[in-house]
C-alpha cells in the first residue's frame, strides 16, 4: 500500500492525530484549588472525558469550549456533577479548537479524583455517554415495616431511564423514587415515581430523562406493621 502525503503509520488521516496527547488526571481537589487544564484538540472529531470522585463529597465538572488560543472567546460550556463513586464517561463533539477542563468543589476537605481526557477521531454529534451497565437491580428486595433503602446509580448520564418495580405480594405498599443528587448528595428534585400495584407480579414502571447529575433509587416501604418484598429496576441509556 502506498502511503499519501501526510497519512499517519496506521492509514488515519492527517487530521485524525494533529493535536495533543491524553493527560492522566490524580488530583487533590479542594474549594481553594481547583483542577483547571487547557488542552488543544485542533482537528480532531471528539474529545473522551472519564473522571470518578474516589474521595469527598462531590464534585463538579466542567468543559469549556473556546474559538482563541488566548482562551478568551468562550463558544460553549458543559457541566456535570459527581458524588462519591459516580463515574463520568462521555465522549463529546469537539465544538472549537480550544478546551479547558475544570474539576471545581464547593465541599469541604478534599476530593479526590481520578481519570483521564483524550481527544479522539471518532465523530459524535452530540455528547454520548459510555455508560454499558448503568443498572440497578435487587431481585426479591425485602423491607422491613416502614423502613427504606436508596442505591446509587453508578454513572452520571443524560437521557433516557426507566424504573419499574414488581410486587411480590397484594398489600401496594412498596414505591420506588428516583430523584437526582446535589453536590453535596442532597436530593435535589424527583424524575420519576412508581409505586406498586394490588397485583403480584405485575410490574409497572415509569419512563423518564436522566439529567447531568448524580442519581439515587429510593425503595420505602408505607406499612408500618409488616414487611414487604418485590423486584426493582433501573436502566438509564446515553441521549
């Protein structure tokens, strides 16, 4: 095969690799010391972004598209926000030859944060998020009378979701809630609410969007005299 001007060793396009490498981010985070890098992706199709809050309380995660090398036209921002074990993977359409990342935390102490960015040749249209098993699932989930119980939602996504919850008994005494996070892990506002039929095992479910934040699936059980048992399930999806 014969090479053609400007054609990279692996037969990519000259405008597939002009840009800068991947950077490793390990960073201490505290309200007084953000995490700020400039990183150039002229040319290039999409920008990956993986970022997880090992540590702390939260996070917040931005993207800042600009038009100038001086980093003074702002074309675009984007903004998510991370709790502790969130995980924050997405692959975003490369608005503007210039970007800057900023990990910011409004939380006390430091969080600790992980992960990397790398601009890439695959072309996007929109932000899509790689989030493969953005699941939660507990088959035959017993509550006590009057209790509760919340999972986290392991990946910060926009789109798509569904929660569903199957009762294993007639009483309807079970619901499930998802609601999104804050910054600081408060619940901040409900997207979607199921609460279980008189019919056992007849599940029903509620289709919602997922916004930029963290998620949280909240199980109570509304009999303060008996326990209760049922199936629950959440999948949320890239927009």
């Amino acid at each position: 095969m014969t090479s053609t001007l400007g054609d990279a060793p692996d037969w990519q396009g000259y405008s597939q690799w002009r840009a800068g490498e991947g950077t490793a981010i390990n960073q201490f985070v505290t309200v007084a010391d953000p995490y700020i890098e400039n990183v150039v992706v002229t040319n290039w199709a999409s920008f990956n972004l993986y970022v997880v809050l090992d540590s702390g309380i939260g996070i917040t995660v931005a993207v800042i598209w600009y038009n100038d090398a001086a980093y003074s036209e702002v074309a675009d921002t984007q903004e998510w926000v991370l709790n502790a074990g969130n995980i924050l993977n997405v692959t975003l359409p490369c608005l503007s030859p210039y970007a800057q990342l900023k990990i910011l935390t409004a939380e006390s102490g430091n969080q600790i944060v992980t992960g990397y960015f790398t601009p890439q040749n695959l072309a996007v249209t929109k932000a899509t998020y790689l989030t493969d098993n953005n699941v939660v699932s507990e088959y035959e989930l017993t509550l006590a009378a009057g209790a509760s119980t919340t999972f986290a939602v392991p990946y910060v996504t926009v789109g798509p979701c569904v929660v569903s919850i199957n009762p294993r008994d007639t009483s309807g005494q079970l619901g499930v809630q998802v609601y999104t996070l804050s910054e600081s892990g408060a619940a901040n506002g409900t997207i979607a609410a199921v609460k279980a039929g008189t019919v056992a095992y007849a599940a029903t479910s509620q289709q919602s969007v997922t916004p930029a934040y963290p998620v949280g699936l909240y199980v109570n059980n509304f009999d303060g005299s008996n326990s209760h048992e049922a199936d629950v399930y959440f999948m949320a999806i890239s927009q």
